[in-house]
C-alpha cells in the first residue's frame, strides 16, 4: 500500500476546504466558491496574473486581483516592486483592505514562511503616480482605504494628491503595522 503524502500549503485537506468554499458562497460570504475554500495565503507580484487562484509565488497575481480575491482571514504577500491602484487614470482608484485580510510587503518573491521577508531590501511601494510620472495633479486621490481589521505592513506609500495624506483609513480599527512608510516628496 502507498503512503499517504502529507498536504502541503493548508492545514485543511482540499475536500473540507473547497466544502466550506461552497457554503461560504451560499452565504454571500466570498464572491467565488473555490475560492473562499482556500489556502490561508495569495501571493501578488508586479505583472501578475489578472485570473486563477494566487495560491504560489509561481502563480502570483497582480495586487489589485488578489485583493479582490481574497477573504477574511487571509493573508497576501507581496513581492518587492511598485504597485498602482490602477493602470488607468482614474484618481479615485484605490487599494481597498478588506476586514480581516492581512497584507504583508517585502518579500523577494521565493520565500515559504513570511519570517523570511526583508521589508528593508525588498522595498514594496503603493504609488499613486498615475499619469505623467512627478506630475502630483494627475495622482490618485487617495493610495490605500483601510478596513476593519484589516492589516498593512511592509509597504512604503506615496505619490498622492494632494501630498498630505498618502494613505487613509476610514471606519477601522486597524491592526499594528511595524513597517508603514509614508513618503512626501
């Protein structure tokens, strides 16, 4: 008889976790039954996928996409690199937190734990720079909204219009950031 291979990427096998995706979606609690299943962390790096689950370094999406992936409880790590709320001009863009869902910068990109990450060497920027590159009234009105519970740490935030607030919460109680950076120009 074959041994049994240990689950790797979830303390939950698959079958329980796509189960709880199915209700959690009959509840209107995730947008997708597959992918409220899912494993506790998504991984986002600059140029991602617009599409799948985020589930891998390899299959890393673009931040925008895994935010609006992901679910409470849930984790995503990103890679070193800069990410804007859109790709488009639109100044009212902004990366919107979820409650409950933690994002971590600093990451190389090849890590397995998030103890690994460097935030120092692996800078991860949220920029609000849409149009003309240093041009201030052309950027996005506001860089990152909070959420209730919702973590952010790891990230360097800047480039938005008008300057003196780069990254605003609104309604929440947020969690301890050890590395929250706000840049003024």
């Amino acid at each position: 008889m074959a041994k049994r291979q240990k689950h790797v990427g979830s303390r939950w096998p698959r079958p329980l976790r796509l189960l709880l995706g199915f209700i959690m979606f009959q509840f209107g609690l995730s947008s997708s039954p597959l992918q409220a299943a899912i494993d506790p962390v998504l991984f986002a790096k600059p140029g991602g996928a617009t599409d799948g689950f985020c589930t891998s370094w390899a299959t890393a999406c673009e931040l925008s996409f895994a935010l609006s992936s992901a679910v409470s409880s849930q984790e995503i790590w990103v890679a070193a690199g800069t990410y804007k709320p859109t790709a488009g001009s639109d100044r009212t863009a902004t990366f919107q937190l979820k409650a409950g869902v933690a994002l971590y910068g600093g990451f190389a990109g090849d890590e397995a734990t998030r103890a690994e990450r460097d935030w120092a060497a692996h800078v991860t920027t949220l920029s609000g720079d849409l149009g003309v590159a240093n041009n201030t009234t052309d950027n996005s009105y506001h860089v990152v909204t909070g959420a209730t519970g919702a973590t952010l740490d790891g990230f360097t935030c800047k480039n938005r219009y008008p300057i003196f607030r780069t990254c605003r919460t609104k309604s929440n109680a947020p969690q301890a950031a050890k590395h929250l950076f706000l840049q003024r120009w």
